[in-house]
C-alpha cells in the first residue's frame, strides 16, 4: 500500500514565515513530521516544521488565472503607486 504525499514547510527561525521545502511519502502526520526533521533540517535549519497532507491542499487553475484575477485591476487603491509619499520619507 502507497502511503500518502505530505507537503513540508519551515520555519528557519522565530519571527520568519514557515517555507514550503518539498514533499515526502509517510504514513500519518508524526511520521511526517519525524522524516521531515530528518530530510530537511539535518544542520539546525529549522524551529518549526508543518507538514500538510498533499490531498488537502486546493489551488486556483492556471487556466482560470486572467479571470480569478482580474476584478482587482479596477481596484488602483490596492497598489502602492497609488499613494503619494511625504518628501520626509526616504526609504519605502
């Protein structure tokens, strides 16, 4: 019997986003996250490993993108080119 795909994610230090690392083959969640110790942080890369059975994971369609996306570009206040900035700020 295959066992499921589980996508791994980690967190290299406090403070910082958990990173999608890869994937690998395990039987349940602690097996999971067990291997991912082992596979993806052998030099002290980590503080956090999440793993995600791959099943459970749902995306948008590349097919689909310029519609799914597109009511946002009528929105010109969501980009920053929108804002004016002070003469007293330097640095955004």
């Amino acid at each position: 019997m295959e066992q499921p795909l589980w996508e791994v994610f980690i967190r290299s230090r406090q403070g910082l986003d958990h990173k999608h690392v890869g994937s690998l083959h395990a039987a349940d969640a602690r097996m999971a996250i067990e291997s991912a110790r082992d596979v993806y942080t052998r030099r002290m890369e980590g503080v956090s490993i999440w793993v995600v059975e791959s099943k459970n994971i749902h995306a948008s369609s590349p097919d689909e993108a310029a519609s799914f996306y597109e009511p946002a570009e009528d929105k010109i206040y969501r980009h920053p080119t929108f804002y004016k900035l002070p003469d007293e700020v330097e640095y955004m």
